[in-house]
C-alpha cells in the first residue's frame, strides 16, 4: 500500500468548519500478490499493517500514514507520507499541498520526495460522495547509490462513496507521476488503490483492497510493467 486515505471522514473533517478535529485508524492487510505472480514478485511482502491519522486546524489539517511491510521472518520495511494543507479561504475549495515521502526498507531505503502543490476538495449535499485532486510539483532526491535527483509532477485524485446506510464504503486514489527507468529514461508510474469496506460497526470494517500499478513495481524478472495485487483486510477506526 503506497498510501490509504480517510476519503469520507477526512473530507467532512476538512471541509466542514471546525477549529479542531482528528482520526484515526490502523489496519492489517494479507497481500496475495506473491501468489499471482510467483516470479516477478516472488519476495513481495505476505502481511502490511497500516497506521493513519488526519487532524484538522482552524488554517487546514494535517494528514500522515506509516505502511510497515512483513514477510514471514523479517520487517521488511516502513514507508510513510506525511502532508500539510493550509486553506486558501473560508469558501474556497482550494487549499496549498506540502508533502514528504520516504522510509527505510531491511535493504536501504526508499527514494525520498518532496512536493508542493494545490488541491480541490469537494463533496455533494450530505457528504456520503467526496472527492479531491491535487496537482503538484514533485521533486527527488539521491537517497541511495543508483539515485539521483529530479524533478517530477504528480497529479493524485481521490474518492469515496458511501451507501447501504453507511454500511458500504468504496473508496480509493489514483497517483500519476513523472518517474525514471534504471537506464535513467522518463515514465509515466501509475498507481491505483481502490478498496471496499463492509463496516460492522463504526469502528471494525472487513474489506478488500486492489493495488493496479504501471511502472511502479521493481521488476527484474522480466520486462512486465503492469501488476494488480489484491489484499483482504481488517479495520479499526479509533
């Protein structure tokens, strides 16, 4: 999971006027993408336990998740995004974008990103649909032997929908972004994490979530470029 995002209390959180609000929840997902594609991504982590947080202030909202990723013997690794929103206005839709990206792996680490930007957020009359976009600027840096810094542009767009009498919760985000090939050679990476929750309760959620990805996984087995890893899921909304 690159990133997982609170689409419908998030929103209402943001966009509604409060001075402060907060959630938080943790989740634990079995990947079975090592099953479907026993060669090109054999060592693919089992089992990746999510940690997220959203708080909101009277000049936007914070927003942070830490992905750690386990295989049978080891912590494989621990990847988080962290972003800051300021709002542009008490009416407006648009806020200023600021994020981290980065996180350390039992064989190095990741390549870190900054990224600067704007987003919109919306939703309809009684918040059971919302969305956001956010397009920004996004730049690289040489985190590792084999790295280098660079400049990229990321356009992400998020939803969620709920229905069933909040029962059913559909959400997700797409990611597009300029990245680099090994021969150093641009690419466009997309990434895609739609997931679907049945809620129990307002706080314990089981759902599905399916990762589709071009360009995004590491890949030396062969020359295939497009991965869909499906996960089965657990949730608890503190």
């Amino acid at each position: 999971m690159k990133k997982i995002i609170f689409t419908f209390t998030l929103l209402i959180i943001t966009l509604v006027s409060v001075k402060q609000a907060s959630a938080q929840n943790i989740q634990l997902h079995y990947d079975f993408g090592r099953n479907i594609y026993t060669g090109e991504e054999a060592g693919r982590q089992k089992v990746t336990v999510t940690l997220e947080q959203f708080k909101a202030d009277k000049w936007g909202s914070w927003y942070y998740f830490v992905d750690v990723d386990m295989s049978s013997h080891f912590v494989e690794s621990a990847y988080t995004e962290i972003s800051r929103e300021f709002k542009l206005g008490k009416e407006t839709p648009f806020a200023a974008h600021v994020e981290y990206d980065g996180g350390l792996s039992r064989n190095g680490s990741f390549q870190q990103a900054a990224l600067l930007g704007a987003a919109w957020n919306g939703h309809n009359a009684d918040f059971s649909k919302t969305y956001s976009v956010q397009l920004m600027y996004k730049q690289y840096f040489k985190s590792y032997d084999n790295t280098r810094s660079y400049a990229s542009a990321q356009l992400t767009g998020v939803w969620g929908l709920n229905f069933c009498d909040k029962k059913l919760t559909f959400s997700g985000f797409i990611d597009f972004w300029r990245g680099e090939k090994a021969d150093g050679h641009g690419c466009l990476v997309i990434l895609s994490e739609p997931q679907l929750w049945y809620n129990f309760t307002p706080h314990f959620s089981v759902g599905t979530e399916w990762e589709f990805s071009n360009n995004f996984i590491y890949n030396t087995y062969n020359t295939k470029t497009f991965f869909w890893n499906p996960t089965i899921a657990l949730k608890w909304n503190m």
